[in-house]
C-alpha cells in the first residue's frame, strides 16, 4: 500500500502551519504589551512576586490548557477538566492525609484518576457518539460529586513545605533562602515542547489534526477516528491530573467545588492562543501564551483598580475577539 494512502489535508499543511506561526508572533506581542503596560502603570507590578503569583496562577490553568487543546483541536471540548482537577487533588489528598499513603503514590492516583476520566469522555464521544459537550457536562458532575464526597464537605491539606511529605512543592517552586526559584516554569516548557512534537510530529497528532479538518474524509482514508477521539480526551484528562499536582502544590488547602470556571479559562486560552472552534487547527505554543494573557490580565487588573467583576469582563471581551478572528478566519477560507 502507497504510503501517503492514509494523508489528508488536514495532516500535512504548510498554510495552517505557517498561518499559527504568524498568530504566535501576535499573540506573543500581545503578552509583551500587557506586561509593559502594566509595568508602567503600576510600580509594584515589577516586583518579583508578582511575577511569581503569574507564574503560581499560570501552572494549573496551562496543563489543563495544553491537554484540553488536543480534543478542541477534533472539534470537541472538554468540561469536565476544571472540576476534575479539584476532584483528583481531593482523592489524592484524601489518600496521604487520611489513609497514610506516601505523597508519591497520592500524586500518580491524581494522574491516574484523569486518565480513567479521561478514557470514559473518549469512550463516550468517541464509541458510545455521545456530543463531546453533553459527555463532558455529565463527567463534570460526576466528578465534582465525587470530590464532594472524598472530602465530605471540607477542605483537604496537602502536606506543607517543611513536613514529611511537602516535599512535592519544591517541584514548582524551589526555595533557596530568601530566593524563590519558579521551577515549574520549566517542567511546562518542557511539556510544551514534548506535546508540540507530539501534535506535529507523531500520526497520533496528525490524526487529531485530520478529524479536526474533515472527520468524513479522515474516516474514509481508513483512520480509526474512534481510537483518535479516545487518545485525545485521554490526554485531556492526563493533563487535568497533573494540573491538580500543580493545584495541590501551590495551595495550602483543596477545597470541593473550587474548579468550576477552571476549565473556561483553559478552553479560553487555549482559543486565544488560536485554536480553531470548529477544530483543525492549534497549537501548543500558542495555548501557553494565550493561558499567560488570561493569567497577566487576572494578575494585573487589581494593580490598576480594577474590581474581580471588571477582570472577568475584560477577559471575556478578549475572548469574543479571539472568537470573531476565528469566525471571520473560517469565513475567509470557505470563499476560497
């Protein structure tokens, strides 16, 4: 068999290609922008901390963001990483505070949990034909129930920095006398880069790509599509599960019901960064700096007066931005 028998437009486009490439640059520009006004606006802004409170916000909501860009890129969505993540913190830390299991084990069950809830949206979008919304509203419930009953109502603490067991915060944020180094920053540039090739470089991201742009076509080529959509939400719910490691490192306490809203900041960012609505297009790259435009946007406001009301309105009047640009983008390609 020849082997570009199973290639699809979607799988091998320089356009798309260079078309993110020009978007980065922008969106890039952007968080540029926002730094440098805020900077000359506000003078406590420069300071450190509050560098290390963007970076703080930015973890979690990035993972969750980067995983949830693989089932957005299929024309899907997932709403079920923002109450996930709390849920699987929840379970974890239930399991080392209350049950006296090693820090280790209660971190790789949060991965773990992702991963089953993950594997269940894939099952029921991808198998059962569920509309990825309605299969992703009913594992949301599901999964703030399950977290509500873990916790019984209460909030659940991680160990802290110092005691047996903190030592899990120093992965994100590694203190050296006074200094506080933000070491998660790394591990995200390294994810990123590590899911980029994945999503550029391996068939299981050129597939996600190719139902994205044309699910009937890809079908037709012979690509499983159903194996596609459950590789993808799986990776979703992968990265819910590291996001609530995150969540757990940098909070004190993890309270039930915290995650809703979650997951519109992850979706929002990874749309600002340039994933398409109707899916086919996105990438990694671009969902980083669309989440730190959510993130600098959060951290800066109040630095200029602005109340939590204003920030939410600010963030959602950029994000109907990013949605018109998208709109207008698939217009302009449909007259082709």
């Amino acid at each position: 068999m020849p082997k570009n028998t199973h290639k699809s437009p979607g799988l091998s486009n320089r356009s798309i290609i260079q078309r993110l490439g020009g978007q980065n640059v922008v969106v890039f520009l952007i968080v540029v922008a926002l730094l440098v006004f805020f900077s000359i606006t506000s003078p406590n802004f420069r300071k450190y901390s509050t560098i290390l409170s963007i970076l703080d916000y930015s973890y979690y909501i990035t993972l969750i963001a980067i995983g949830v860009t693989f089932p957005l890129i299929t024309g899907g969505v997932d709403l079920s990483i923002g109450t996930g993540l709390i849920c699987y913190s929840l379970v974890g830390g239930y399991l080392v505070v209350y049950q006296g299991w090693p820090v280790w084990a209660g971190m790789i069950v949060c991965v773990l949990s992702g991963a089953i809830i993950g594997l269940l949206n894939g099952i029921l979008v991808g198998i059962m034909d569920l509309p990825p919304f309605l299969a992703t509203l009913c594992t949301m419930m599901m999964t703030r129930g399950l977290g509500s009953i873990f916790s019984r109502g209460l909030g659940i603490p991680w160990p802290t920095a110092g005691t047996e067991g903190g030592w899990f915060r120093t992965i994100f944020k590694l203190n050296i006398e006074d200094l506080k180094l933000p070491l998660g920053f790394l591990w995200i540039l390294l994810l990123v880069a590590l899911m980029s090739y994945i999503l550029n470089h391996t068939k299981t991201g050129r597939y996600v790509l190719a139902v994205g742009c044309n699910r009937e076509a890809t079908k037709l080529s012979g690509i499983n599509i159903k194996t596609v959509y459950i590789k993808a939400y799986l990776i979703s719910g992968i990265f819910a599960g590291l996001a609530s490691i995150a969540y757990s490192a940098i909070f004190a306490s993890v309270y039930p019901g915290t995650g809703a809203g979650f997951e519109l900041e992850g979706i929002g960012g990874a749309i600002i960064g340039g994933v398409s609505m109707t899916g086919g297009v996105g990438s990694i790259t671009g969902t980083l700096l669309g989440v730190f435009i959510i993130c600098i946007l959060k951290t800066g406001l109040p630095f200029i007066g602005l109340q939590a009301n204003w920030q939410q309105i600010i963030t959602g009047i950029v994000l109907i931005t990013a949605v018109l640009i998208d709109l207008n983008r698939n217009k302009k390609k449909l007259k082709r």
